[in-house]
C-alpha cells in the first residue's frame, strides 16, 4: 500500500515520510510490517516505498513488509552518525539525502525532526491522506475484523453466562459463595479473548448507576436488578485489527424507566441498521436516532444520548469514518459501529452497539450476538 502520486503532487512535495513503530496504525497499514522499533518510511514520486531497518530486522522485514527494505547502513546513517551524534539531525540527514528537497509527512510526525528538516528544503504536513485509505476496508481487512467479532461474541457469551448463573442474596449477585464483580467478569472476558489470541484493553463491565457514565469501566459488586453494560473493543494480536460490541444485561427485573431506555435504544440501533447505505452521511444517520430519541422524550447532550451513533473501526478502535454529528458522506467498504445509548444519572445506562460494512444498498452486520435485558 503505498501513498498516490496524485497526493505527493498536489503538496508540490517529492516524497512522503513516516517515523515511528507499528503501534502508529498508519504505519503499519503502509508498511505491512510490525516492530516495536522506531522505522522510517520513505515514499518518493515515482518509485516505491521503503523502510528503513536495524540489521537485526532485516530478515524479517524482506519476508514480511509489503515494501522495499533497507537498513540503515544502506542508507547511508552508520556513516552520517561518525560526524554527526545528534540523532535528530543524522535522522535528518539520512532522510534528506533520499527523500529529496520537499517532504510530506503526517500530522503525527515529531516535530523536532521536521525542523530538522527544514534545514534542506520545504516540509507540509498531510491533511489525514492514509486515515481516509484506511477508511475503505479490503475484503481480507473485513474477514479480519470478522474473526475478531467472532472471538469478542465468544468472550461476551462467557461473561454473560457468569451473569445468567448468578444468585441474588441482598441485591448483590453471587456465584457460589462470592459476589460476582466486575472485575470477575473482566478477567473472564479478557481470559476468553487471550486464549483465542486478541488483546483486551479497557473492557468495561459496569453496572447500576456506574452504568450511566458511557466509558465507566464498573467495579464492585454487580447488582439484582440494574443494568450492567457490557462493552469489549479487542485486537487481533496477529492482524491488528479490532473489533468492537456492547451488550446490556439485567439479572432480575429492572425498572420500568430502565426497560424503557432498552426499548428505545433497540428501535434506535434498528432505525440506523436500515439508514446506513453508500451515499448517506454519518450526520444523517446519526441525527434519525437523535431525531427518535426526541420523540420518545430522551434528551441529546449532558445526559439521554450523549455520544456519537458510531464511528469507524480497522487498525485503530475508533477512526474514520464518523457517524455522528459533521460525520461526511459513507462509502463502500467503510467498517463502522451502530451503537446508540441513553444514560441517565443515578439510575444506569443502555448500550447496544453491533459493528458491520457499509454496502451500496445497506448495512452488513458483522455482530450476530442475541439481544436480551431480561436473564
């Protein structure tokens, strides 16, 4: 995957240029390949990409890079680093010498080493080119995140059977002798998801009025009666990509306020899985659920809906492109989450949120996990 011409041309620049690791999606979506070491990344007008390596990855990187490789003795910085003991300015040098006089680099580029730059010639900083590439999901992107789908509806129907086999004594839910906590949901999911390979990370399992803060990842003991929001957003350790899904249970009988919510955010998770389609935009479908809400007498802002319909999912968990308010027009291929909410302080929270692609007729569900308050 490389950066168009078409791109490098509208900047008046010669070459686009990264640093950083694969942890920076960018980087890796480029490159195809994953390190923890700092890489650079040089793509002239014309010419193919390349990263620049350690020796030691060398090896690795001809086998798995999806790029022309070199290291960093070929590029000329082993020789540069004799003279020169500051990295940011050899750094500089060595890019100089093969990227040409005129760089593009992302908005994430250190800033030191583009003024480093700047010494041989013009840097401009590139207005999201690879966030918009990374929007528009190949079929094998869309299978990896389907994979990871599947394994996230496995660790939700463990957490969610722990919830199901639990018994009230006094309001609180136990499991055996013990109450049964967030934190022991948690480390279900997060168990599930390892041993099938993905990486958790700020797995939210909260419950009554914790439940009402969107993003609370709950602790304590969970609770008869009240809404317990569950929200699991793991990567793929070996694709990187992600996925990501949010369930609301209830063990017992919630409240007529609480059933309500559930009821409205459903008709509202399905209203926006009938809206989504190539051409709308994100606005739009965001606003069909702000506009539902308001009918059903549920605010948008501080409290009701307080958050984005969705958003894009691939190698980072939220990216391009948005379904909420200024979000633009969709595309085919867009990976995107359907997930609206309604929280209401002191009483808890509603989440559904299913992930899917846009299509030119529709929404292709990837999320296949039933949809039940009541257990």
């Amino acid at each position: 995957m490389d950066i168009p011409d078409a791109v490098l041309e509208k900047n008046a620049a010669d070459s686009f240029v990264m640093l950083g690791s694969s942890d920076i999606a960018d980087v890796r979506y480029i490159t195809g390949f994953t390190t923890t070491d700092q890489i650079v990344y040089i793509r002239k007008r014309g010419e193919r990409g390349v990263i620049i390596v350690s020796q030691m990855e060398l090896s690795r990187a001809l086998a798995e890079a999806e790029c022309a490789v070199m290291t960093r003795a070929e590029a000329g910085l082993l020789d540069i680093l004799k003279t020169e003991k500051d990295r940011w300015k050899a750094l500089a040098a060595m890019i100089a010498g093969l990227s040409g006089s005129a760089v593009l680099v992302p908005a994430w580029f250190p800033v030191i080493l583009a003024r480093e730059l700047e010494r041989y010639g013009s840097v401009v900083v590139d207005r999201g080119t690879i966030e918009e590439m990374r929007a528009k999901k190949t079929q094998r992107e869309i299978e990896y995140i389907k994979n990871v789908q599947a394994v996230t509806e496995s660790a939700m129907d463990r957490a969610i059977t722990l919830i199901r086999n639990s018994k009230a004594r006094d309001g609180v839910l136990y499991l055996e002798n013990s109450p049964l906590t967030s934190e022991n949901v948690r480390t279900a999911i997060h168990a599930a998801l390892l041993e099938s390979g993905c990486i958790p990370s700020d797995t939210i399992v909260s419950c009554g009025s914790e439940s009402g803060m969107p993003h609370a990842r709950g602790s304590g003991p969970l609770r008869e009666d009240e809404p317990i929001v569950i929200d699991i957003f793991p990567r793929d350790e070996q694709t990187g990509y992600y996925s990501d899904m949010s369930r609301t249970v209830c063990k017992g009988e919630p409240s007529r306020e609480i059933r309500e919510m559930y009821a409205a955010v459903l008709e509202a998770q399905t209203l926006a899985s009938h809206t989504i389609r190539a051409g709308v935009t994100g606005a739009d479908v965001h606003q069909a659920v702000v506009d539902l809400f308001s009918e059903k007498g549920y605010p948008t802002g501080k409290t009701g809906f307080v958050h984005n319909l969705g958003h894009g999912v691939g190698l980072d968990v939220h990216e391009l492109p948005s379904v909420g308010p200024g979000g633009g027009e969709l595309s085919v291929g867009n990976v995107i989450t359907n997930e609206p909410g309604l929280y209401i302080p002191d009483l808890g929270g509603i989440r559904l949120e299913d992930i899917g692609a846009v299509t030119g007729t529709g929404f292709d569900c990837f999320t296949h996990f039933p949809k039940e308050l009541i257990l």
